[in-house]
C-alpha cells in the first residue's frame, strides 16, 4: 500500500538536521560579529600615532623613521633585505 513512499522517510529528518545546523551557524556568526572588540586608539592609524609620539618628544627622529619604515613597507620587501 504504502511501497512508493518509502524512499522518502529519510529526508524530513535530514531537512530537520540541516535547519537546526542552519540555526546553529547563524546563531554563532551573529555572536562573533558583536562580539568584536573596537579598534584601540579611536581609529587612528599606526603612523598617526607613530607621528605623535614623534612630536611630542618620546621617540627620537632615529627611531622615528626606522619605524615608519617599518609600518610602510611590506613585510615581503623587508624579509628580502
């Protein structure tokens, strides 16, 4: 009686596996997104407040520029020096 039916008992429980992982996934991508912490310092760039410091006294021009480079020149380029 019911011989061509039984092929599909195995989906709505996969499908009902599939939407729980759905949920799941969702739920943990949103916690993660919210989760993130602010950038530090305002949103201000590295070299800004590199030039700050600069200003203000703390670095010397030495350092000053030796880091500068350092934040403006690809690691790449600096790993082949």
């Amino acid at each position: 009686m019911h011989d061509g039916w039984h092929w599909w008992m195995p989906f709505p429980g996969i499908l009902w596996l599939l939407f729980v992982a759905v949920v799941i996934a969702g739920v943990v991508l949103l916690v993660r997104s919210r989760g993130e912490a602010p950038p530090s310092g305002g949103g201000r760039s590295a070299v800004d407040v590199l030039d700050e410091r600069y200003a203000r006294g703390e670095i010397d021009r030495e350092d000053y520029l030796q880091r500068k480079d350092d934040l403006l020149t690809p690691r790449e380029a600096r790993t082949r020096q």
